[in-house]
C-alpha cells in the first residue's frame, strides 16, 4: 500500500531526476557520440549505481565516509577527475577539424556498449553528495521495524524506475532529432557545451565544502 511518506519520497525522487547535471550531459554525451542505444546503455549503468549507493547507506558504510575528512576528499578528487575526463574527451571531438570524417544520422561511430554501461556506472558511483544524500535520505522513510537492506533496495528501486524513465526519454528524443543534431557544426557545439558542462561539475565537485 503506498503511503503518504512513499508518495513523498516518489516527489524527491521525481525532482531529482528531473534536475539537470552529471547524469544528463553523460547520456546527450553518448548519445551524441554514439546512438539511442548508448543513451539507455548509459542510462542503465547510472541508474544501477543507486543501488550500490542504497546497499552502502543500509550496510553502514556510507557513515565512515562522512565520519572521514580523509575518505570523503579522495572519493571527491576521484569523482571530480573523472568528470573532467569525460568533459575533455567531448570538447577534444568537439574541435576536430572538418577535414575529418563525419558520421551522419543513419552510420553513426561505433561506440562500445559496454564502455557506455561503466561510464554510467562509475559516473553514479564516484559521486560523494549522491552517498551522502542517500544516507541522510533514505533512512526517513525507513519505518521501526522496516527491514532496512530490504526497504533501501526498495526505495532504490522506485528511483531507479524514475530516474531511468526520464533519462531514456531524453536519449528518444535526442536520437528522434539526429539529422538536424550531426549536422557537423551543430554536433561540434553540442559536444563542446556538453564538455564544458562536465568539466564545470567536476570543478565544482573539486571546489565543494562537505
């Protein structure tokens, strides 16, 4: 039965998912550079990695992360370095030149699903605020007597639902308007944006007080 306190959390969940950061540029990043199916590869990986951090909170764990400055700062580094990893790898396929091939709508680059699964994966994993919101979150709407492994995995489970809805909606509707969106100049301002953006986060995340 679901009650007030799970429609709650379906409210926080849904806002979340619908504001945009890493998670969206990562899938407009692969979609571009790829097709429909590394945006909802990617968005698969993202949205699993809810459940590492939902396992973290209930096990305890992510308690000695914020109990540790140490811990907390080089997850923080990591997370932020690989932002910025993603964020060059766009802007240096944002500023090659036109003398090299482009790919159109109907023969895009070949790209790995599997590199789009664990780019997502490890873009959800390495972020700190997203153990520190699951552990300060989660466990409001864990009842006495809940199960708690169980309920965090449930709770996981509605976001993950969420969130991987909305973010494959934007990978149909990126991939929906691929011919205007490969046009050479266009996608080359898209990847550069999107590189940017990634970048920026990671400086942010760098810069970021606990």
């Amino acid at each position: 039965m679901i009650d007030s306190s799970l429609m709650t959390f379906i409210a926080f969940a849904g806002i979340l998912t619908l504001t945009p950061g890493a998670d969206t540029l990562l899938v407009i990043r692969n979609v571009l550079g790829g097709d429909v199916r590394s945006g909802i590869v990617t968005t698969a990986g993202i949205c699993s990695g809810l459940f590492f951090h939902a396992l973290l909170s209930a096990l305890g764990v992510s308690l000695i992360l914020m109990a540790s400055a140490t811990l907390y700062l080089l997850l923080k580094i990591v997370g932020a370095l690989y932002l910025g990893w993603l964020g060059f790898q766009s802007l240096r396929s944002a500023l090659k030149t036109d003398e090299e091939p482009e790919f159109s709508a109907d023969q895009t680059r070949p790209r790995s699903l599997r590199r789009s699964f664990v780019e997502g994966v490890m873009s959800n994993v390495l972020n700190p605020k997203t153990a520190v919101f699951y552990l300060a979150f989660l466990p409001q709407f864990i009842h006495p007597g809940d199960p708690v492994l169980l309920k965090s995995l449930f709770l996981a489970a509605i976001h993950f639902s969420i969130a991987f809805l909305w973010l494959c909606l934007v990978a149909l509707l990126l991939d929906r308007y691929r011919q205007v969106l490969l046009s050479s100049a266009l996608h080359r301002w898209l990847q550069g944006v999107c590189g940017t953006l990634l970048l920026g986060l990671g400086v942010r995340l760098m810069m970021a007080r606990r």
